[in-house]
C-alpha cells in the first residue's frame, strides 16, 4: 500500500490488483492532507481506469496502455454499452502508458451506469494491429459521484450533449475564430509539457463566458489558467455570417504546452497544421 500511495501523489496512477467484480462500487482511496481523492477499477486485462481529483482538478485516466511513446496524444476509440465507438483524443501523461482524458467528468458520468465497455489501441498490438480491450465495468452508486463533488463537477449537464457534438475544433458547426486563443506559457510551471482544455459559452460579440477548466495535466502546472486567461481574449464568429449576431453555443479550446527543447515531431506538425488554418481564416476575410 506504501508504493501505491507514493505513486498515485506523484500522478501517473499505478494501483493495486483487483479481479473484476460487478457487484461492488468502484473502489476507493482518499487522502484528505493531500486533498486528493480516486475511484478506480483495475480490469483483469491489465488496464485500470481511473477518476481523481486532485486540490480541485478533475482527471480521467486510463493506465497500463501499451507505450505510445514521445506522442503527446493519442487516438482511443471507447463503446459504452450499445452506443457505437467513439474515436475520442486523449493526451498521454508524463508515464505514455498513461491516457488523460480531455472531458473527464462528461465521461466520468458516463461511466456510473456500469456495464460493457470497449476500448480500442489503433495499431497497438505487437504486430501493429489494432488491440481492443472488451471489458464489463461496476456500477458505481457513490465513488464517481464523491469524485465530481469533490471538485465541484455537476452529477448532471444538459451540456454534455453539445460536448459530444463538438468538432475536433472544440467548435459546433458552422463555427470558427475571428480571434483565437492564445494562450501564454505560464512562468511559474515547473512542467516541460502539459495540456489544458476550456469550455465557454459563446455572446452575441462572439466574446466567451461562463469558462471552465474541463481537463488539465499535470494539475498543478498552472496551464488552465493560463488557457482560461486566453480564451477570454478571444472571438468566435459564423462561418455564414461572419458579422452576424452569435447565438449562444458551447464552445472548447484545447491548449497544448511545450517549452522550448521538448518539442517532438508531432508537436511540430500540429504547429504546422495550425498556421495553415490560420492562413485560410486569413484568406476567406479577404
């Protein structure tokens, strides 16, 4: 238990051997000094899934991954029950057998009911096939419930549903930036790299509202705020309507943090994919 404690501080999750047991509540470790709470189920397929929070960050993990390596994302594809699977980004922690979730407590609340879950490693086999993990979660009557009040998560949101329909953007439909974020690396981080996502809700100027941090990591790095401060500078618009009056929508913005030296390839072409948007944003007001 002493190791399991050291660990789960530190933040790449590493919890005890449980057998699959669909009768129970997910279990449970607190830790009030450190204000830190987790629910957690580890799987008999090696894979653990996991929500915490942390001093008012809200994570949604999955551990024991096969390696995704320098990557700062990965793609996850995740069944629930009878709907279909769902191709879904998720942001590899400092351990890269690690997964972050960028909406943890929609998916959180999407976990309490239990049941079949499926989750598929594009190309993560040995022989580069895909590898799906087909697994039966418990029901949770308590702990995910504990882990969203602990850090001020509703048990419910009508909102989610728009979260689902965003595009890879974080935008709705028929949405783009007149001005996007930008956000600023945070001189107090003692972190190389991390992540944070912001939702908002859009005004009729286009300016955001109502902002929340939805995901950050690592949780004390200083990034959501950072994000936060970014987005509230920003603008949206109609693509059709460019000038046209915004109706309130839910929109996100997804962040990423490199300092220099730490870049990889991947963070290169995403700087790369980025100028180009901003290019044709640039062309279309001409």
């Amino acid at each position: 238990m002493k190791r399991f404690l050291a660990t789960i501080l530190v933040g790449a999750i590493a919890l005890p051997a449980l057998a699959q047991d669909t009768s129970a509540d997910w279990d449970v470790h607190r830790d009030d000094r450190n204000r830190l709470m987790v629910a957690y189920v580890q799987t008999d397929t090696g894979l653990t899934l996991a929500l915490r929070c942390t001093a008012g960050a809200y994570e949604a993990l999955i551990t024991g991954l096969p390696p995704a390596g320098r990557a700062e994302t990965r793609t996850i594809g995740v069944k629930l029950s009878d709907h279909d699977m769902d191709m879904q980004r998720w942001n590899v922690a400092q351990d890269d057998t690690v997964a972050v979730s960028e909406m943890p407590a929609p998916f959180a609340r999407h976990l309490r009911q239990g049941g079949s879950i499926s989750i598929l490693i594009p190309g993560g086999a040995d022989d580069g096939r895909n590898l799906r993990y087909d697994l039966t979660l418990p029901a949770s009557s308590a702990a995910i419930d504990e882990t969203l009040t602990r850090c001020n998560r509703p048990l419910v949101d009508a909102r989610d549903v728009e979260r689902d329909a965003l595009q890879d953007t974080g935008l709705p439909v028929g949405f783009d930036w007149r001005h996007a974020p930008r956000p600023e690396y945070p001189a107090s981080s003692r972190y190389a790299r991390g992540f944070a996502v912001v939702s908002c809700l859009t005004n009729p100027d286009g300016r955001l509202s109502n902002c929340e941090v939805e995901a950050e990591h690592p949780h004390d790095a200083g990034y959501g705020e950072a994000t936060l401060r970014a987005v509230r500078a920003a603008r949206a618009r109609n693509v059709s309507a460019p000038d046209a009056p915004v109706d309130q929508r839910l929109v996100s913005f997804r962040a990423s943090f490199v300092l220099d030296g730490y870049q990889t390839r991947q963070d290169d072409a995403a700087v790369r994919a980025q100028r180009q948007r901003q290019r044709e944003a640039r062309e279309a007001q001409q």
